[in-house]
C-alpha cells in the first residue's frame, strides 16, 4: 500500500474516534478524488423511514432532502439497493442498464441535473434499524466505474468497514453514557457509581454533598469507607453482593441500609448493579448508590404509595411505622387506634399492594418499590 493510501486509512480510523464525525468530510473526499467521481456521500440508511442521513457528502444544498422525499421512492433500482448486504455493490451500469435508468422520472426530473448518470455503491455496515454504505457517482462523460476502480476502492474498503463499525460503537456508547450521566445528575437522590475496589467513579451534585459529610469517608484514592467499622462492614457486604452476584451470573443484587447520623436526619442507602457498553460489545460492571435521607425519602414513599397503589392516609402511616421495626401493637399504640382497626388497615394494604406477609410489605418499602407505573 503507497503513502497516500497508507494516509487515508489512518484517516478512517482517527474520524472513528470522533462521535460527531467531522473527519469523515475529508475521508470521504479523498476517497471520491482517489476514484475520480462526482456528487455521492457516506451516510446512515434509516430502516424504518427509508430516508440517507449523510455524515459526509459533496452533493449541493438541499440535494438528499429531495432525493429522500420525492426521487428515492421512485428511483428504478430501489429494491435492487435495498437489497444489498455488507460487502455487496451496486453499480448502475451493470444492474440499472440504461434503458431502464435514463427513462425514468429519477433520472429525467432530477439526478440527470446533477449529471448522476453512472453510479458505484456499496453497503458497508448493516443492523435492524439502519445501515451505511458509501456511494460515488460519475457524468457521462467520463467512463462508467469498472474493475480499476472497484479494485482500488477495495484495497481500502476493508479498513473503512472496521472503521465504520468503530464509529458506530463510539456513537453508541457515547449517547448512551452521556444520556445516563444526565439522568442520574438530575435525580433528587445522592447518586454515586462505585467500582468493585470501592473508589468513586462518579456523584452527582446531590451525593457530593452527602459524602462531604458524616458517615462517609473519601480518601485521597477515591476510596469510599463509612466511619464506624460495624456501618462499613454492613457497606462493604452490600457492595460486593453486586459484583459477586455479576460474577455468579446471578439474578441482579439489590439491597438497602439505614445510618443514623449524630446532628443530621439519618440516611438510607440502597446499592443495585449498574452496567457501562463499552467498546466490542464488553460491559464494565459497577456498583450504584442511591442516598437520600429519611425524612425527604418518607415523603417520597408517602407520594408514591398514594399514587401508586392508592393508600389512604391512614394506611399509609401504618405501613412506614412497620417499615421502621414497630410491632402491631406499638402502631395501634403510636396512631391511637385499636389493635383490630390496625389489622384491619393492614388487610386492606396487603389487597392494595399484592402483598401477603408483614415482611413483603416493608421489604416492598425499603427497596423503593414503589415507584409510579410508566406513563
């Protein structure tokens, strides 16, 4: 492989790095030189509405939103295009021959304006829901492309497909961090993503200020301890049954703690498994923390299990006193009411939230099952 070409793969490879694809402009433009040819692009193929979304293109202004919308639908060789897997070509002057191509409203309204006349393209990566190819296009001034061309275009294409298919796992992974990353800055709870060795990988602006505070410990390694040895061995424990569970292959590990604090409301810290995509399709694994304290978390509970599995008042404060450890009897007790009204209420709870057991119900409680259904 010559200097130019030994160029233009290394090219390919730094535009995959970049997940808004402003390198591809100059990939491409190298590629359509290399193949002397005209208007054409690299873009995306929507599956579902049938349109190309350039990422790289030299055609003029407005050129793809017509094709897409008027020209596309009626081009003579759709199925033929639709059809083409990852490594197939189309070439219009073999698979389109003339009397079919230039008789057609595509060609006679439109592409014979922007001199499309001979047409190579092909399919570079495929998924369900969308494709990219390449394609080039020539005048017909200039001969249609043949095996030179395709040759040439074949002793780079196979970078450009590894390159392609980086891109797109660049892309993945960044929407999809950057979109959690997002969600978990902007929920009400402390939010903290911890690695198995315990370091901090990641808090929100509300967690930042829970761990500046009692009971927490962050050491200058992003270590993240609690302060009393009985607390954090309960933490630890919690913890690893997350990754331990992953290593196991076991069903997702979730499990919550409470900590009193000596000045401030006491805390309740539920730990669940959280998974990063990462390149080739691997997974890193971490654990994610949730802190809130008490009191806010009381009223979310209350908001939730009245919207969710519409408690009464009433209900409502009976089932959080047992979530707490009371008995039946200190309920009745702390609400005023006789032990027969309290079990009464708690018949009804146990209709309202498909619960059977005491134990369900709190553990229903605690694990901040309740949570409003998808709108």
């Amino acid at each position: 492989m010559n200097k130019d070409l030994l160029d233009l793969t290394a090219e390919m490879y730094e535009a995959a790095a970049l997940v808004t694809g402003p390198g591809w402009q100059s990939v491409y433009e190298r590629l359509s030189q290399m193949l002397s040819a005209g208007p054409g692009s690299i873009h995306f193929f929507n599956k579902r509405n049938e349109v190309f979304e350039p990422f790289a293109h030299t055609y003029e202004p407005g050129f793809i939103d017509r094709f897409n919308k008027q020209y596309f639908p009626i081009h003579p060789a759709r199925k033929k295009i639709l059809s083409l897997k990852p490594g197939q070509n189309f070439i219009r002057s073999r698979d389109c021959p003339d009397e079919v191509y230039t008789t057609s409203d595509a060609y006679r309204e439109f592409l014979k304006k922007y001199e499309i006349d001979f047409v190579f393209r092909r399919r570079l990566y495929d998924s369900p829901q969308s494709s990219i190819g390449v394609t080039f296009s020539r005048p017909r001034r200039l001969n249609p492309f043949g095996d030179k061309e395709i040759a040439l275009f074949d002793s780079v294409s196979g970078h450009l497909m590894r390159a392609l298919e980086l891109f797109v796992q660049v892309r993945q992974a960044s929407t999809g961090n950057r979109l959690a990353v997002d969600v978990l800055d902007n929920l009400p709870y402390g939010a903290v993503i911890l690695s198995c060795a315990g370091k901090v990988i990641f808090s929100n602006p509300a967690a930042r200020s829970y761990l500046a505070a009692e009971p927490f410990i962050l050491d200058r390694n992003a270590s993240l301890s609690l302060i009393e040895d009985h607390l954090n061995r309960k933490f630890r424990s919690l913890v690893n049954g997350v990754f331990d569970a992953a290593a196991k292959g076991g069903a997702p590990f979730n499990g919550s703690m409470h900590v009193k604090r000596r000045t401030l409301p006491a805390l309740k810290i539920s730990i669940s498994p959280f998974v990063e995509n990462v390149f080739g399709g691997n997974q890193r694994k971490y654990a994610l923390l949730l802190i809130s304290d008490l009191v806010a978390d009381e009223e979310a509970s209350r908001s939730l299990l009245r919207f969710n599995y519409q408690l009464t008042d009433a209900e409502i404060g009976l089932a959080l006193l047992l979530a707490k450890g009371h008995s039946m009897k200190e309920i009745a007790k702390l609400l005023r009411i006789t032990q027969n009204t309290a079990r009464t209420h708690l018949k009804r709870i146990f209709g309202k939230t498909s619960t059977n057991r005491q134990s369900s119900l709190v553990r229903l409680i605690l694990a901040g099952e309740t949570r409003p259904p998808d709108l």
